[in-house]
C-alpha cells in the first residue's frame, strides 16, 4: 500500500525510537480488517486510519498512540472487535481504541448554547491524553475529506468540529490544529464569506511575499551583526478564521486594516535564550508601536502561551508603511505554542534519537516489559529489584547473582540479563537514559504506574446526557434523581423510575459520564424522605425537603384545624370559616391568614393546646371548657398521647428499635405493617397507610400491637 509506505518512510527518518515492525503488524491487522470498504470519496477506507495516524505524528505520540490511530475504526465498523485487539496488541491498545468508541456517542446538537459543557464532556469521556489527540487527528482528516461526505451532513459536522474540536485543540494549546480545524470548519459553514475572504487574502498575500522576505532578510542580518545566535526567522499568516474573527467583532471594516495580518518569527536556540537582547535590539533599530508590545513571557497566557510580542514600523523596506509584529520566543516556547501539551506530554518534542541509540532504547524497553511481567507475578520482588537496578555496581556479588538468579529461574532470557547486567557495569556513560528510564518505572510500579497520562481535568464533576442529547453537568457520585430534580423540580418530584442507556436503573445508580439519562414520572407520584440519603446534589436536597416540610405544614394545619373545631364544638361554637376570622385578633395581634394557618400549625403539631386558645378566644366559657376538656378523645399529635413504641413486637419480639410512623400516626388496634429504614430501625405504619406502596417491599416485616392478636402479615 502505497500510502503506508510513505507513513513508514516519514517514521523511518523522524521516529527511528519506535517499534516500527510492531506497527507494520498493526497495520496489517487494520487493513485486513477494513479490506473491501471504502470511504465516501471511493477510496479504500485504510486510507483513512494511515491518514490519522500521519496527522499524529506532528504531536510526538508513543508508538501505542499510533497503533491506535491505525485500529481506531476497527472495532466500530468490522467485524473484529475489542477482545481481538487486545488478544492481539494488549491491554493498552485496547483501552485507547475503546476510548475512541466510547467518544463517538459525543455529537453535538445544531442549536446549542452550552459548548463549554460539551467539550468538558468530551474531555472527560477521554480519561487519557492520547485519545484526544487521536480523535482530534481523526476529526481533522474527516474535515479534510468534507467535500465527499452528503451535502445534508457536512453543515452538522462542520458546527460540531468548531464547537468541541477547535476548542479544545485551542484549550490545549495545540494551535497547529485549531486553525486547520477552524478554517475547514468555516468553508462549510459560510462558503460565501469563505470565498469572498480567501480571495481577498490571497491578493494581500502575493501583494505582501516581497516586503517579508525583504523583512527576513534585515533581520537576519541585524542577528548576525550583532552576534546573537538563532535557530530561523519564519513568517507567519494569520489563518481566515482569526480574520474572519476579528472582521465580525469590527474590530476591522476591511482586510487591509488590520494589522497582525501576518507575523515575523524569531526563534532563538532554547541553550542561549537573548530574548531581552532581541527586543532591545529591535526597538533600536525600529520604531515601536505603543502599546503593541507585550510580554507574555513575564505573564504567560493562561493556556501557557509564552513569546515577546512587539510591532514595528520602518522593516521590510523602504517603500513599505505597513507596520509588522514581531514574536520573539525560543524553540521550545515555539514547540509550545505550535503543539501546546503535546510538546511535553509525550516524547520530548525536538528528542531525535540516532539509530544506534533508538535500537538501545528499544532493547531496553524490551527486557523491561518483560521484567514488568516478571513484577506482575511476584510483586514482592520489588524492592530487591528496585535496588538492584540502583545499586547494582555497589552491590555485593551475592546478593547480585541471587537476584539474577530469581530473573532466570522464572525464565528471563540468558542474553536479556546479560545485556542488564552490560548496561549496568558500564554505568553512567552510556546507559544514563535507560538507567534513568528503568528507575522511574520501577518506582511508578510502586505508585499507581500508568497514571502519568490521565487526563483527571474534572476529578468532581461527571457529565450526562438527556434523550434529546443535551448536556448535564453533575457532580461526581450523582443518581438519577440528582438528574431529575436538575431538569425540573417537578420531573424530580415525580420521579418513578430511571433508565440509563436504555437499562432501568435503580434511582440510587451512580451516573457515569456520558450515560444517557432518561426518567420515568407519573404524575401521583410523591417524594419520599428516604431520598434525602442518596441524592448528592444540595439543590435536589432542598428541593426534597422542602416538599416533605410543606407536605408536613398542610397536615399540621389542617389537624389544628380539626384540634381547634372539635374544643369550639363542646362550648357550642360554630366551626372555623375558610378565612379562620376567627383566629384574626388572637393574642391581640392582627393576624393576616398566613399568620392564621401558623398558629393552626402550631396547634396541629402539639406545641400548642387548642383548650388554651379557646380559653383565651372565649374567655367567659372558661369552665365548660374544661369540663369538655378531659373528655377530648386521643388524637392529638402530642408525644404524651400516643402510644409507646415499646407497645409493638415486631414479628413476636418485643424491645426492638421502633418508631412510629408520623405520615399515618398508627394507634391500636388499627392493624399495622413494619418497615426496615435506612437506618435501621423499624418504622410503623397503619396497614392502610397511603405511603406504603411506594416502599420497597422486600424490606417489610410483620408487626402488631402488645396484647392483641391482631397480627399482620409480612408482604415479603
Ligand atoms: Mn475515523
């Protein structure tokens, strides 16, 4: 295949470090996989993983990355499947394909508004470094290839690459792909505008060509003359979106008036940084614009952009009024702004090896992994290991051969360990990297080893999604009700059950990221106190509770009102009206209805005695009123009153932890029901009681009162 082979080439010259016949086999394993499909343009589709992986390669991935840049369609679209790829190229592999599937449920809904929330979804569906970079690689090929993809579907893709692709190629840094991303992205979104701007920019750009070489030139001579060392001077143009950008804020009217339409780039040797000098230099030479300088080396920019910007007027020549930007920065900080976290997170950008050194490199790692295995099954080894590989020279001959000893009883190669034990003796010189390499990975396997790539940027939040493919922002360890009560009180109030990617789930389930959330109400449907110990958010919390306080309120009230009517009854009183007027001047104080309701409330939960309040409201019916009094039959909701709870056995027993429960307030010898709380502890109801049938009914046991024979049965 042609194409493979001119990958294979650029990674023969650039990445002589990796194990390129590993991934020779991977991308035999990848086109035989996709062998007869095809790609909307006609091509073979292997085209497509071979063009993702060539996309990576500017990014310094890890040979893993680019095996899973080749399988990334694999298990998606052929037949072979997860267990295949990790029988077949191990557990890494796997999980960064895996990954790359599980990000393809991430599409982004045309209309809306929340972008931050999706790409914080994104990215942590993305739990590794490298499966970003590789979806961003991905997405950037099918961008390239747009114009094949159904007219109807190129609009969509385009909204949803500006959305979620460029910004996080911007958010980290990886300016190389964002502009690519973002101007693609432009073409189809506003073909006419693109085409008008392109035009229009071109022009500009054939008109400038001479005044920058002129511009290179003078600088390169300033440097010289002055002695300071430079790797290159490059300019640079803005990409058409920034301008098309800038142009919508007016910020400019017309192409013409802006001014860092394109910009010099000095880039400095990272061993001797003049940066100051340069600047110095500059603005000795040329006239500095105000307030055009900026220093974003004192005060990086918060993605970690780093260079001197200035711009001066009196470059390129003379015929030449146009001022021009300047960046001043050295390789690294050019590394940097170019490839963002990929400069630093994988292979060191600008480490090239040599051949000799990469076959060392790989040897290395090679007996590594092969001692990593060894680790796997006798993990208390470690330490002895860990010291050899540090202390070997100081280390006592016996001590060293029985470690050798172990390594070849368990059956590590004779030439493995004597190109250890080479590596050793000759110390420092020669095997410094692999020393250095060998130690920090024997003491990551003391810690947690692969974690070094985890993209952990939301440890407390989980991001879920509605049927309609909206987005929700969550804290870590929500449930569906959290879910629920988040899109809508009401929804949470009447919540019945929860499906989660088309499964019901308990209410009590923990969200993942990126499941899909769907809730199921009826509307009599109520709130129950037990959910207060599994929501986690406070708002579904407050929401909850102030349900059940209202709830509570209203029977207060109304069993006041019930207290208050039976006491005006005995002295032969009419009933409260609807307005309690009654009740308007209690206490002397002018009651307004709400004022009116507390005092029933009052009443209704036994802080207040009702034959005090007809006392007080009818004073000279003083002594009926109490002689009434004592014949007031039981129902006040006053602990004094009701039963104990040391009247009820539980399933024949007596002295168990009971309560009584307050929504049905049980008294003998209406038959009753227990139920086993959260807590533990037994919770009484009327066997009518209206709550019982949204209890879980495993979690009932019979109960009945102390003396009677009236026993109830267990629903269980
Ligand atoms: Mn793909």
């Amino acid at each position: 295949m042609a194409s493979y082979e001119l990958l294979r080439e650029r990674l023969d010259r650039e990445r002589p470090d990796l194990d390129l016949d590993l991934l020779d086999r991977t991308f035999a394993f990848a086109e035989k996989a996709h062998r007869g499909q095809k790609r909307y343009s006609g091509e073979p589709y292997i085209e497509h993983p071979i063009a993702v992986a060539n996309i990576l390669l500017d990014l310094n991935p890890d040979v893993v990355s680019l095996q899973a840049a080749l399988l990334h369609d694999v298990t998606e679209d052929t037949e072979y499947k997860l267990p295949a790829v990790k029988k077949e190229f191990g557990p890494e592999v796997a999980r960064l394909v895996s990954g790359l599937e599980k990000l393809s449920i991430v599409k982004v809904p045309g209309a809306t508004k929340k972008h931050e929330t999706w790409n914080k979804l994104f990215l942590s569906m993305a739990e590794d470094i490298r499966i970003v970079f590789i979806k961003l690689s991905d997405r950037l090929h099918n961008l390239r290839t747009l114009q094949y993809v159904p007219q109807e579907k190129q609009a969509r893709i385009a909204e949803e690459s500006l959305m979620i692709h460029a910004a996080i190629a911007s958010r980290l840094g990886i300016y190389q792909f964002k502009s690519e991303i973002e101007d693609l992205c432009f073409r189809y979104l506003d073909p006419q505008k693109y085409e008008e701007l392109s035009k229009e920019f071109e022009r500009y750009k054939k008109k400038a060509q001479p005044v920058i070489s002129q511009a290179k030139k003078e600088l390169q001579k300033l440097l010289q003359e002055s002695q300071i060392p430079f790797e290159k001077i490059e300019g640079r143009f803005k990409h058409l979106y920034s301008i098309y950008q800038k142009m919508q804020k007016k910020e400019a009217e017309a192409l013409a008036n802006i001014y860092d339409l394109f910009a010099l780039r000095i880039i400095l040797p990272d061993e001797t940084p003049h940066l100051y000098s340069v600047l110095g230099l500059l603005h000795g030479h040329y006239l500095p614009l105000q307030d055009r300088f900026k220093d974003y080396i004192a005060v990086p920019k918060p993605n970690g952009y780093r260079s001197l910007h200035t711009t001066v007027l009196g470059l390129g020549g003379e015929d030449n009024e146009q001022p021009m930007e300047i960046q001043i920065r050295t390789l690294a900080m050019h590394q940097e702004a170019e490839l963002g976290v990929a400069s630093h997170h994988l292979y060191k950008a600008g480490e090239r090896l040599t051949q000799k050194e990469a076959k060392m490199r790989r040897e290395a790692e090679r007996i590594l992994s092969t001692i990593h295995e060894f680790l796997n099954q006798y993990p208390d080894k470690k330490v002895d290991l860990l010291e050899w590989t540090e202390r070997y020279q100081q280390m006592s001959l016996e001590r060293r051969k029985e470690i050798e000893n172990w390594l070849l009883e368990w059956g590590m190669p004779q030439e493995d360990l004597i190109s250890l034990r080479r590596a050793r003796s000759r110390g420092p010189l020669q095997f410094q990297g692999q020393l250095d390499q060998q130690r920090a990975w024997l003491k990551g396997l003391a810690g947690s080893s692969l974690a070094q790539m985890d993209l952990d940027l939301y440890p407390n939040q989980i991001f879920v999604l509605t049927p309609h493919r909206d987005v929700l922002e969550l804290p870590k360890g929500a449930t569906p009700l959290d879910f629920a009560y988040n899109i809508h009180s009401e929804l949470g109030h009447h919540a019945v059950f929860a499906k989660v990617n088309g499964r019901i789930v308990p209410l009590e389930y923990e969200l993942q990221n990126g499941d899909i959330v769907e809730i199921g109400s009826r509307s009599n449907a109520v709130p129950r106190r037990y959910w207060l110990s599994f929501v986690k958010t406070n708002s579904a919390k407050s929401k909850i509770k102030n349900w059940l306080n209202r709830q509570e309120r209203e029977r207060f009230i109304k069993i006041g009102r019930d207290l208050l009517n039976t006491q005006l009854n005995a002295i032969g009183k009419p009933p409260l009206d609807e307005r309690l007027s009654l009740l308007k001047d209690y206490g002397a104080e002018n009651r307004d209805l709400s004022a009116r309701e507390e005092l029933l409330e009052t009443i209704g939960n036994g802080a207040l005695s009702p034959v005090l309040v007809v006392k007080s409201l009818f004073p000279e019916e003083e002594t009926r009123v109490e002689e009434k009094a004592k014949k007031v039959p039981s129902g006040v909701p006053n602990e004094m009153m009701s039963p104990r709870s040391d009247e009820v056995l539980i399933t024949g027993e007596e002295n168990l932890p009971v309560q009584l429960s307050s929504c049905c307030r049980p008294r003998p010898p209406e038959p009753i029901i227990g139920f086993v709380t959260r807590g533990h502890a037994i919770r009484i109801h009327r066997q009518s009681c209206s709550e019982l049938s949204g209890l879980d009914g495993i979690r009932f046991v019979s109960a009945h009162w102390k003396g009677s024979n009236n026993t109830s049965k267990s629903s269980s």
